[in-house]
C-alpha cells in the first residue's frame, strides 16, 4: 500500500508533463497550419490588388505555355458580364483594358473584374489618339482614368495600353508605367464571326502571346471560349498580363511589351 502510494503522484506528474507536451504540440501545430492559410490569403489578395503575385503561384507556371487575353474600351453592359461568365467556367484569368468614361458608365461590372480576379489597366478616360494632344492633355487622360478605377475599385492600374496602341518617345515618357501591346489582333470589331476570330487566334498563337480582342462586340464572347477550350486541351494557361510578364521574365520592366517569353 506504501509503495503503490510513493509511486502513484509521479505517474499522476508524469501523465501531466505528457498532457502537457502533448497540448503544446498540438498548439504547434495548429499554429504552423494557420500561418500557411493566412499567407495564401494574403498572397491571393495582393495579386487582386494587382500588386503582387506570389513566388508560389509563379513557380506553379514554370514551364508552362501560357497566354493572355486583353479586352480593350469596355466594361461593356452586355458583353462584358457574358465574357465574365466564360472565364469563370473556364478558371481564366485576363486583363482589361478600361476606358475611365466606361468605368463611370458601369462600375458594378468593373467591380465584378476586380473581384474575379482579372488584371485591369488604363486605356484613356474617352480614347483620344494621344499623339493628337498635349503632354498635359495626355497626363489628364491617364490620371483621370487611374483616379475613376482607383475610386471603383480601390486598385491603381499599374499598366496602361495606349489607344490604337499608338507609342511614341513623348508618350512613354509620359506615360511613365509598363505600355502593353499585342502581337495577336484578332480584329474581332471587324466581324460578327466567332470562328473568323477564333481562326485569327489559331493561326499564330505561341507560348507567350499577348492576344489583343474588345469586350463591346459581340464575336469576343463565343470565340474566347472556343479559344480557351481548345488550348487549354493543348496544354496553355491563361493568365493575367502581370502574371504572364513576371512567370516569364522574372521582373516587369517600364516599357513595350508585345509578349513576354
Ligand atoms: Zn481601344
């Protein structure tokens, strides 16, 4: 009875310190596995700030074929929502390049491209050929049109596409960020065709393209997702403008692009 009495407090003690490493360890645990989440959250939340993407979700690009599909001079109320619609079938990602006057005109739908995760980009506030104006005229259009999309949606475009992709030293200088062009134009405000577009983009898609379409007419909607469809089955990713620069090139540069490889 003694013994059994001297022995039994140090089990008890012994069972404590092992109730109580066991908690710390789950605590560990559980901790280590918060963190995780919580960055992958702040990782996905930066990229729809169009700040930063994540070294993450860049390294799971590596090798990949990928593309990116711009929209030009939308939101538009009809087709925009309908493109919106297909991307998210399709898990895609594009950039849209916004005119600042669309934006005023439809900014629940601007919202809704922040949202689901696609890059935006300025296009001018009314899409004056800016070779036709002042360096100060030139600056208004750009600032506008950043301040419209920075009130909409709380993110600052960080790339802008010129209209009629017009560069010149004077604009670039003024412009003063990244100027994306294409090196697919697919010419879709010339057709109602979905296939004329689709073939367009068939013809000379490569790894790397940046494919130039406009969200307000109609042959965009059906030929993105015909063009998704098949390339997709071919292996590509369709990506942001951002994301396709940074997977490939590592950094984004203040300058040209027509693609990135
Ligand atoms: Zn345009």
């Amino acid at each position: 009875m003694n013994v059994k009495m001297i022995f039994k407090p140090k089990r008890v003690i012994l069972a404590i310190i092992l109730l109580i490493l066991f908690i710390l360890v789950i605590i560990l645990l559980y901790n280590i596995k918060k963190n995780t989440h919580t960055s992958s959250i702040l990782s996905k939340t930066l990229a729809l700030k169009g700040i930063v993407i994540s070294q993450e979700n860049l390294d799971k690009l590596k090798g990949k074929k990928l593309v990116a599909l711009t929209y030009d001079d939308g939101p538009n109320k009809k087709y925009t929502p309908e493109l919106l619609d297909i991307l998210k079938e399709e898990d895609s990602k594009a950039t849209f390049f916004i005119l600042g006057s669309n934006a005023e005109a439809s900014p629940e739908i601007l919202q809704r491209i922040v949202a689901e995760g696609h890059q935006i980009g300025n296009h001018s506030y009314d899409h004056k050929q800016f070779v036709a104006l002042s360096s100060d005229k030139i600056q208004f259009e750009i600032n506008k049109t950043n301040n419209i999309l920075k009130e909409i949606t709380g993110v600052t475009p960080n790339m802008i596409r010129t209209p009629y992709g017009e560069v010149t030293d004077k604009i670039k200088t003024i412009v003063n960020m990244p100027i994306i062009l294409w090196d697919i134009d697919t010419l879709d405000w010339q057709t109602t065709s979905a296939n004329k577009v689709y073939n367009s983009i068939m013809s000379k898609v490569q790894d790397g393209d940046i494919i130039l379409m406009h969200d307000t007419f109609p042959a965009c909607v059906q030929a993105t997702k015909m063009t998704i469809e098949k390339l997709k089955s071919e292996g590509y990713v369709f990506v942001t403008v951002e994301t396709l620069i940074l997977a490939k090139q590592g950094k984004i540069e203040n300058t040209v692009y027509r693609y990135a490889r």
